[in-house]
C-alpha cells in the first residue's frame, strides 16, 4: 500500500509542477507580448498537449 500512495503523491506532485511550468510559460510570452495564437502553439508544442489541453492555460 505505502508504495501506490508515494506513486500516487510523486505524480501529483509532477502534474502540479508541470502546471506551473506550463503558467510561467504562458505569463512570460504575454509580458512579452507575443499574440495568443502563438502561445498557444507554443504551449502545445513544447508539452505535447492537445489543442484543448493547451486552451485551459491561455
């Protein structure tokens, strides 16, 4: 049991990390005033996300 629950933490604590990776990107290329489409594009790209995936962070 213990070894599913740290499975299950360490995922956690990858998606979250993953997450806040994905923001910091997407708040970098706004200050940086590149147009939404192409964050999005970028979002994508570089995190192997779907288009719908990708929408929820822009």
């Amino acid at each position: 049991m213990g070894g599913k629950v740290l499975e299950y933490e360490a995922k956690t604590i990858r998606n979250e990390g993953l997450e806040e990776g994905i923001m910091a990107m997407v708040s970098a290329l706004r200050d940086l005033n590149i147009p939404a489409q192409i964050i999005l594009e970028k979002v994508q790209e570089k995190f192997n996300l779907s288009l719908e995936a990708a929408k929820k962070y822009i």
